[in-house]
C-alpha cells in the first residue's frame, strides 16, 4: 500500500489524482459545452446564474456518491482492488473516447438558461457521476479510515468541474476556437495524461 502522507491520498497517488481531476474537468462534456454555449448565446451573466445550478448540482452529486462508495467498500471490502481495476478501466476508457471524440458535436445550449437549468444538468450528468465515483473509488476508499476521510474529498471535487466550466464560460468563443484548431493535439495530450493516471492505479 502506497505510504500515506497526513493526508487521505498516499501522498504518491497525488499527482495521479489531481491529473485525473484536471483532465477530467477541462475536457468537453455536457456541462463545459453548456456553458460555453450558454455564455456565446445569453452572455456572461446569464451564463453565471446557470453555473450557480451546476456548481449546487455538483456538490450534490459529489455527496451522494461519498455516501455510496463508503457504505459499497464497507460491504464489499474484499473487492476493493478490483474496484480499483473497474476505476483504472474507466480512466483509458475515457482516454481512448477522447483521442477518438469531437469535441463540437455535444453543444447544446437549450432554450433556458437559468439555474434550474444548470442544477438539472448536473444531476443527469452521468458523466460527473462516473468522475465522481471513480475518484473516491480508486483515489481514497482503500486509504480511508473513517466515512469522513472520504467525504473531506468529495468536499474538494465540486471545485474541479464547475472551475472547469467557469475556464470554458469566460473563455467563450475564443476556446472553441482553440479546440477546433488544435483539438488533435490537446486530445492526444489528455489521453496520455489520462493513461498515467490509470498505470498509477494499477501499480499502486
């Protein structure tokens, strides 16, 4: 087992972690491509009310899936090690989808923007729930004493997607521009960040 460090993470598996949270983050998915969508079409401040609903949207999220993964590890404590194979599976499953994605095809701003809008986005987001899930899976559940060591995680997580969003609604029309015009290059550049993520799971 990887050494602790005063912190629930063994201190090697950080940088894995805050790799997976980055690339994760940043990357499109339904709630970075609303916003920016949202942002192009109604402008920053109509777009900031519905980032209001996915930042809440998030965290509930977030919450939820500390309280999962606690009491399935508590049940299942023998299969914890495999749960690490499933996360470190959905980790290059991720990156094969996005060497091989494009990244315009997903943006749809819809005919309200709001934070209702913003909050339903995130509670059917199957992919924050997948993000979520994998991170205290694999990231924190083996490590973890107490249901509280997780949760002080999955306290951190609404600040890596919603940041994201935030990167990606200021941004605007400037970083569709970048993606399109460099989206070859950026993917096979998280890909290959997303992998080492999963290799430090599995050798962990």
């Amino acid at each position: 087992m990887p050494e602790r460090s005063g912190t629930v993470i063994p201190s090697s598996l950080i940088p894995s972690f805050v790799l997976y949270c980055v690339v994760s983050a940043i990357t499109p998915g339904p709630a970075n491509l609303c916003s920016l969508a949202s942002a192009v079409k109604y402008g920053r401040r109509q777009a900031l009310r519905q980032w209001r609903g996915i930042f809440i949207g998030f965290a509930v999220v977030a919450f939820a899936s500390s309280i999962a993964v606690w009491f399935l590890g508590e049940v299942m404590n023998r299969y914890l090690r495999v749960m690490a194979w499933i996360g470190a599976g959905y980790i290059l499953w991720l990156a094969w989808h996005i060497l091989h994605s494009d990244s315009g095809a997903e943006a749809e701003a819809g005919t309200h923007c709001n934070f209702l809008t913003g909050l339903l986005i995130q509670l059917t987001n199957a992919k924050i729930m997948i993000f979520c899930m994998t991170a205290l899976a694999t990231y924190t559940l083996p490590y973890a004493d107490s249901y509280w060591e997780v949760l002080s995680v999955a306290v951190i997580l609404p600040f890596t997607g919603p940041v994201a969003n935030l990167v990606w609604l200021f941004a605007g029309t400037a970083l569709q521009r970048f993606f399109q015009n460099r989206q070859r290059a950026a993917n096979i550049v998280m890909a290959l960040l997303l992998m080492f993520c999963a290799i430090s799971i599995i050798l962990s």
